[in-house]
C-alpha cells in the first residue's frame, strides 16, 4: 500500500494550527493508521495509532481521525518541540509502509 | 521504562554484510514482535521486517527477502538483524523498535556505512 503525504512542508507560527494529511492507495484495513514524530537526529516517536487513539504520553493537542483511505494529524495549537516532520503509516497489511513525511518549519 | 540498546556504528565494504543487535529491557521480550525500519540521511522510512521473539518467526518485506536475516536470542533479550551483499543503497541508520501492530518504542538508530 503506498502512502501519499500533504503537503511535504508546512510554514506555521507557533501558537498556529497545522493539518497534516495521508492518502493510501487502498484502504487501511481496521483503521491500523500510525502517526510518527521524528525531530533532528532522533528516532521516530509514536503520537497516534489505530488512526485516532493517542499513545501514551502524547498531549491531546495531537488528534488523528479519518478511515479507509484519508488520514489527518491536526496538532491544534503548535509548540516550538511541535516543529519536526511527521510521517503516516499502514500497519494492517505487510509490508508495513510509510508515507514520504510532512516537514512542519517555523514560519 | 522501555528501552532498545542498539550495537554502535558500522563500516562496510560493498559486497560485506552486517549484523546488527538490539538488547532489550525494561518489558517481558516475547510479548511484543521487533521491527527494523532503516533510514537514509535525510530521507524517509523503510520497514525491513519483523520477528517475533517468542517463536523465532519472522515477515520480512519482499524487497530484502533472501538479504535479511532477523534472529533472537531470548537467554539475553537481544534482537539481531543480519543485512547481506551490501550496496551503497544500504547506507543508512537502522532501528529496531518494539511493537506488535505499529512499533511503540524505537531504538537510537545504528549507522551502517558502506564505503570502499
């Protein structure tokens, strides 16, 4: 299943809210939907899997929601450690595939 | 707390393989599969495989089958991913990350170069 995201780069203020999106090429079955944070030099961090349900830890200005083949990441009032690129992904069949990112800059 | 402890950077030669291990701590081991996901510098992310460690089982991603080898070792909570005929396209940081569905918790990385 190939992952399609928009936009690749996002230019917002702190304090803005940013919509992230991700597209697949077929439907995602069970909703098995991830969103990964990933900040310079880090590993990826989990925010949302099952395409709403927040992991733990995450604040709840991070939601997720869509089903079938449309996802979205809304982080409803940005931070600065919110500055970072966010990556979709498939779970519900193999092999397991990753959006392209969205890059969300400090404007 | 959970954590991933992986094996410290690597120099290839093209043509060599590597092995690369993650030690696990902090949960029981065999409750949950080990990914590898691997990423070039600057680039996005590429899901290699899983293993299950209570079984040994493992889904390799059709791109790296007859390359990869995932193994555990469950005396010491350590994962292994063995990566063979390297070619520059394998240069890249690769983690392991628990989960079984989505990885929950990712190692640190490792970097594999492969240069002559």
């Amino acid at each position: 299943i190939v992952m399609t995201q928009s936009p690749g780069t996002l230019s917002l203020s702190p304090g803005e809210r940013a919509t992230l999106s991700c597209r697949a090429s077929q439907s995602v079955s069970s909703n098995y939907l991830a969103w990964y944070q990933q900040r310079p030099g880090l590993a990826p961090r989990l925010l949302i899997y099952g395409a709403s349900i927040r992991a733990t830890g995450i604040p709840d200005r991070f939601s997720g929601s869509g089903s079938g083949t449309d996802f979205t990441l809304t982080i409803s009032r940005l931070e600065p450690d919110d500055f970072a690129v966010y990556y979709c992904q498939q779970y519900g069949r193999s092999p397991l595939t990753f959006g392209g990112g969205t890059k969300v800059e400090i404007k | 707390q959970v954590q991933l402890v992986q094996s410290g950077a690597e120099v290839k030669k093209p043509g060599a393989s590597v092995k690369v291990s993650c030690k696990a701590s902090g949960y029981t081991f065999t409750d949950y599969y080990i990914h590898w996901v691997r990423q070039a510098p600057g680039q996005g992310l590429e899901w290699l495989g899983w293993i299950n460690p209570k079984n040994g089982g493992t889904n390799y991603a059709q791109k790296f089958q007859g390359r990869v080898t995932m193994t555990r070792d469950t005396s010491i909570s350590t994962a292994y991913m063995e990566l063979t005929s390297l070619t520059s396209d394998d240069a890249a940081f690769y983690y392991c990350a628990k989960g079984t569905g989505t990885p929950d918790h990712w190692g640190l990385g490792t970097l594999v170069t492969v240069s002559s």
